[in-house]
C-alpha cells in the first residue's frame, strides 16, 4: 500500500466508520444518532471530517432525506467487505480453537417473536461465547434487511424469491381463522363463503401471514369484506376480542410459547375471549424458515446455530 494510501487511512477512525454505516444503511443521520445512542451533531462531525479525509462528498440532500453520492457508495461497499472479511477473520480463528466464539445476528418476523427467544435460549446456554443480536421487524423490513446483508440468518415464514438465499424449514406454522368466543357461528363447520357478510381483521399489506392468506382467499375465489388492516398480532387479538371482526392468524400468535400437540383439543386450548371457527380448508399449512443469503460467507456461530436446529428437525 503506498505511504500516502496509508496515512490517509491510519486518520480514519472506528467512530467515523460506524457513523458512515449507521447513516448509509438508514439514509438519516438522526436515526444513525439515535441507534448509536450519541447526538446527532457527534454524527454530523464524524461525517464531515470522513469526508474531508476522503476528499469527496459522501451524502447529498435529497428532499428532506439524504442520499449516497457516488464517492458514498463505493465507501458503503469498502465498509461492508471490511465488516465481512473481519467475520471471516472471527470464524477461521474460532475454528482453530475449536470454540464457538462471535456474534449471530439475526432478524425474524413478528409472529416469530412467539417461540425465537426460546430457540435462542438453549443455544446461548450451549455457547456463552456468542454474543446474540436479534431483531424484529415487519416482513418488509425483514426482506429489506436481507437485501442489504446486514443479518447472518433470518427466520421468516415466505421467503423472498428475488435474493440468492438458502434456507432451512424447521417448524410448522399452521394458520387459523379466530372470532370472539361468543362469536355466533363458534362450533359450527363453515366454509369460506358462510364467512362472506363477516368483518375481517387483517395484518398489514406486506405481512407473511396476510399474503398466505390471501393466496388462499384467491385460490378459493373468496373476497373477505377487509374493515380493518393493524400491524401486529397482539392487536389483531385484541381487536377480535373487542368483536371488531374475524380474522386469520398464525396459531403461534394464539398459544405462546407452546402449541397443542398433533391431536389435541385446539379449540378447547383457546384462552377467554377468543375461539377458532372451523372452516373448511383452515389451519392452513405453512412453515417456518430461516434463510441466509447464500453468496455471503457464514460465521462460525451461524453454521452452530443452524447445526442446533437442525439437530431439533430431527428429534422432532
């Protein structure tokens, strides 16, 4: 590397870097302040002085929201190989060892919320070594993290087909239609046109579990009277409860953290004051993923994990 080349680089600072990331990734440096739990004037600073270092203009204003110059999108590729070869750097080391050692970071829908921490739990129990980050977002925001890499593994239910990934089903994700437990047709068997005059409650657009069922509503030509979209399962629950209208929801959303064995009474396990009607072709059949992007290299602590679900896949 030249001299010139080096001394440049040896004045750019860790800080810098981060704040580079943190404002790329979320193209708002009071968001980028916020996640880095400093102020935003700190960020600006580091900004302009990277920039300065560089001699090129990272960010340009574009409304009320900024953008990546050219001179920032080469930057935001260096930083991501640099945060990706220092994965590697972590895993090849822990292989030496024979030690699960780093961070597993990982993203996973909200309904995922139900049973994730679970999983995590004895896999952090085995390997106190590793440091676990997770997030939980909406599906879109999930496939948008998938997009940019910023995840070792995701666990989602519809994996996106437009990214090169992998994947690894390892749960059933059965679907069900709840209503208000003093809902009229509660113990009856219906199908999905006795439902047509009923008021549906349903998850946001873009969500997993409103796609499936969708897909589902179309395949049946059935068009639900839809009064009302909400962004989380929790509401969706409570809004049924309060007899606002029916509405389809992962079975996991209903029975946390565990689920009615194979044969049980599902109807019997719903809590006061929701019930399951029983419609033809419900629960619907669906299954959790986790997925990883599969041109990007695996830390040893994401091959452990998979290796531990794996391990349940098979027991089960």
């Amino acid at each position: 590397m030249p001299a010139s080349t080096l001394a440049r680089f040896q004045r750019i600072t860790p800080q810098q870097l981060r704040a580079f990331e943190a404002s790329a990734r979320l193209l708002s440096v009071t968001r980028a302040a916020k996640e880095l739990c400093v102020s935003q004037p700190t960020v600006s600073v580091q900004l302009r002085e990277l920039a300065s270092t560089l001699g090129e203009p990272l960010f340009q204003q574009h409304g009320r929201s900024i953008q990546l110059t050219q001179a920032g999108e080469a930057l935001y590729g260096t930083v991501r190989e640099l945060a990706a070869c220092w994965q590697r750097l972590e895993s090849r080391l822990a292989d030496i060892h024979g030690l699960v050692r780093g961070r597993l970071k990982l993203a996973a829908v909200t309904t995922a919320e139900y049973f994730v921490p679970d999983l995590l739990g004895s896999f952090a129990a085995a390997h106190p070594g590793v440091d676990i980050e997770l997030a939980i977002e909406n599906r879109d925001r999930v496939v948008g993290r998938l997009e940019q890499g910023l995840d070792d593994l995701v666990v989602m239910m519809m994996p996106p087909e437009h990214l090169p990934l992998a994947s690894l089903e390892f749960q059933t994700n059965p679907l069900v239609v709840i209503a208000p437990a003093a809902h009229r047709l509660a113990r009856q068997a219906l199908t999905l046109q006795d439902l047509a005059q009923e008021r549906w409650l349903m998850r946001e657009p873009g969500s997993g579990t409103r796609m499936a069922a969708e897909q589902h509503f179309k395949k049946q030509r059935f068009e639900p009277a839809v009064a009302m979209s909400l962004g989380s399962n929790e509401a969706i629950k409570h809004a049924v409860a309060a007899g606002l209208g029916i509405a389809v929801l992962s079975r996991l959303a209903i029975f946390p953290p565990l689920w009615p064995a194979a044969g049980s009474s599902e109807v019997a396990a719903f809590k006061e004051p929701l019930t399951m009607l029983q419609v033809d072709g419900f629960p619907l059949s669906r299954h959790w993923y986790v997925v990883w992007r599969n041109d990007h290299p695996l830390s040893a602590a994401a091959r452990h994990f998979l290796q531990y679900l794996e391990a349940k896949v098979e027991t089960t």
